[in-house]
C-alpha cells in the first residue's frame, strides 16, 4: 500500500518520551500521528483527518480517555477508539468501553505486536465501516431514484411539480440551511410520491381542478403522511419522511414538536409547495412572492428572502424552442411534454436533469412526443443551442 493510500493512525498520551518511542518502533509501519493529551489530540484530529484508529491513554491532565474518546465518536464517529492505560481494573475498562464506545482495552506494559495487531484489527474494522457506509448510501440513493422513477411513471404531473419544487427549495436551503439541503432537496422531490396510492380517479379529477367530496379531498390531504410511511422503511431517511409529512408548516414558530433543522425543511418544503402553486396558477415570479408576503399565513421571513433569489436565477434564463436532441441539463421546460396522443410526459416548468434528459431521449426516439419544445435557456449556456436542435 502507498503511503498516501494508509489510513492515518493517531496515538494520544501525556508521557512524550513514550509517545517518541511509539513513534520510533511504529512509523514504518503506519502513517502514524501523535498528540501529547486530549486537547492536542482533538486538533490533530481536526487537522489531519479522517483517522482510521485512535489510541489514547486513559489517565491523562485536564481531559482523561474517556471524555476524549467521546469527544472523537462525537467528531468522527467512524474512527474506531482503542483505549491504553496503566490502570488494569475491571471498572477503568467497563467505563471505557460503555463511555467511549472503544473497540478494544490494551494495558501497559504493551508489547508492539500487541499494539500492532489492535491497530491492524482496528484498520480492518474501519475499513468495513466504510463498506457498510458505502453501500446504504448506494442503497438509499437508489432507493430515492426509483421511488421518483415511479412517481413520473404512476402521475407525471405530481412529479412535474416535485421537481420544479426541488429547484425552488435547492435555493432556499442552500441559504438556510446548507449542510442539511441535501435533505430538503430529497424531501422536495419525493413531496408527492404518496399520491402513488390515491385512486386514479381521485387523481384526475383534483388536477382537473374539480371540487371534491370531503371523503376525496381527505385521501389527497393524507398523502404526505403515506409517504412517510413509504420513506420510514428507509434507511437514513426519517428525517427527510418528517420533513414531507409535515409539509403543510408555514409560519417561523410552527413545528415546535420537531427537531429544529427537520422543523425548517418541513417549512422550506411548505413555502416552495405554495410558491409553485402560485407560478403554475399563472401568476409570475415576483407577483407570487408579493402574494405570499401579503397572506395571513406568515411564513417564516428567512424563507421569503431566499425565495427573491429564485426569481433573481430565474431572471437569467432566455426562451427558445428546441427538439430534445437540442435539451442540455439545466435548461428549463416552458411548456407541457405530451406525446402525440396527448398524454403527459413531463410538466412545464421542470428543469432538465440527467434523468429527465434521458427519458425525454428515449421518448423522442420512439417518435412518442411533439417537437419542437419550448424552454428556458440559462446565459451560461447560450451559444449553438438552436443550430444543434436544428
């Protein structure tokens, strides 16, 4: 293995002349780091990070094992935590391992192949941690690609407006909340995957706009909650199922029963649903914002900020009409897809994704839909677009 492929190694103690000796025997065999007590530890962690394997002593001055080790699973719960103490007594190891969560209890005197083989266990261990990582990512990404693949397919209408929410909650959360907007992205898009089990009927008549008998009306109501239940079997994503079945929280003090960060994308979430509503309805940009600004509903006043932002990107984007072989990511449909026979493929107002992209290909292919299409063409991308359709 090359030295820039090792997982980094970090040993933690007050005794320098030990932590020199350590160094001494184990550098050739590990990229190895030491910090002299928990506090130096815990910026060498930060700094040099990700550590595969901590050892640190248990007695130490001013921050001992156990709270520095805690502190690290707090920091980098995948590093694997190795305590090493001249202190042998059952209740030293039974805190530690109850506390800090470590992997394994070394004693000193430790003989380096002892240290060697915690260390090479440790490695292992963190390396399948990874995997493990790896592979639910993998799985609840492909879990959310199909549960959108079947929205588009069972109600492309529900998923037209899905996704023209997403970009409008991609803007707000990128403000709001960045670390987390992947979440609020997530929780846009799958907004309306519970309509999945709204009769079809039911289905098309509310978008036909038609009024519903209070039993109807109270099944469509009801669907972020069936999506909750759908996304509750997933993997990683109870918040982002809180987030869609509270999606009707508005106001800055609304959701107080909800973790604080699950709280704001539920109410982000709310203000894109409304503020698409609007858009859809005819109204432009900037009028949906001064209406919303005007309802009796207030809607938390850090949502509405981001929301000018919307209007401001949308601002930039110039009209053409183009076949699909003409579509680059990031135009924006300004008007229904529709096969020839008049069935919707995909709403006005969608922007063009590498998914959407592809299913609009395959479509053409076919012959399935009636070009040319009217969209909206970012600046960036201006140059050649109308002579490739052409």
């Amino acid at each position: 293995m090359n030295d820039s492929d090792q997982e980094r190694i970090l040993l933690v103690d007050d005794d320098r002349a030990l932590l020199d000796g350590f160094a001494r025997r184990l550098r050739k065999s590990y990229d190895l780091h030491t910090a002299c007590g928990g506090l130096e530890g815990l910026k060498v962690l930060h700094k040099e990070g990700p550590i595969a394997v901590v050892v640190s002593d248990y007695q130490m001055p001013g921050m001992n094992g156990i709270t520095f080790l805690e502190r690290v699973r707090q920091a980098s719960p995948e590093t694997i935590r190795v305590m090493l103490t001249g202190n042998a007594d059952l209740q030293s190891a039974i805190n530690a391992v109850n506390q800090g969560n470590v992997f394994r209890f070394l004693t000193k005197p430790c003989e380096r192949e002892t240290l060697c083989a915690c260390i090479d266990a440790g490695i292992e261990q963190y390396r399948l941690k990874q995997t493990e990582r790896l592979l639910l990512e993998r799985t609840v990404r492909g879990s959310i690609e199909v549960l959108a693949d079947v929205l588009a397919l069972a109600n492309p209408e529900a998923f037209g407006r899905s996704t023209r929410v997403q970009s409008y909650a991609r803007r707000i959360a990128a403000d709001l909340m960045p670390e987390e907007s992947w979440q609020v992205e997530t929780a846009a898009l799958l907004s309306q995957v519970g309509l999945v089990a709204v009769p079809a009927d039911i289905l098309r008549r509310h978008a036909a706009g038609e009024t519903l008998p209070p039993e109807h009306q109270a099944v469509i109501d009801g669907h972020p909650k069936i999506a909750r239940e759908l996304l509750g079997k997933i993997p990683r994503m109870e918040s982002i199922a809180e987030m869609i079945a509270h999606q009707r929280l508005r106001g800055a003090d609304e959701g107080a029963e909800l973790p604080a960060m699950t709280a704001l994308g539920a109410r982000i979430l709310g203000a894109a649903l409304d503020f698409d509503e609007l858009v859809s309805g005819g109204s432009s940009r900037p009028a949906a914002l001064q209406m919303m600004e005007r309802r009796a509903v207030a809607y938390d006043p850090r949502i509405l900020s981001a929301l000018r932002g919307v209007e401001e990107l949308a601002s930039g984007l110039v009209p053409d009409s183009l076949r699909v072989d003409g579509f680059r990511i990031g135009m924006v449909l300004d008007q229904d897809v529709r096969t020839k026979e008049g069935a919707m493929v995909v709403a006005c107002g969608n922007p063009i994704t590498q998914s959407l992209l592809a299913r609009l290909r395959n479509y053409a292919a076919l012959g399935g839909v009636t070009e040319p299409i009217r969209v909206l063409v970012p600046r960036s991308l201006l140059g050649g677009t109308s002579a490739e359709a052409a």
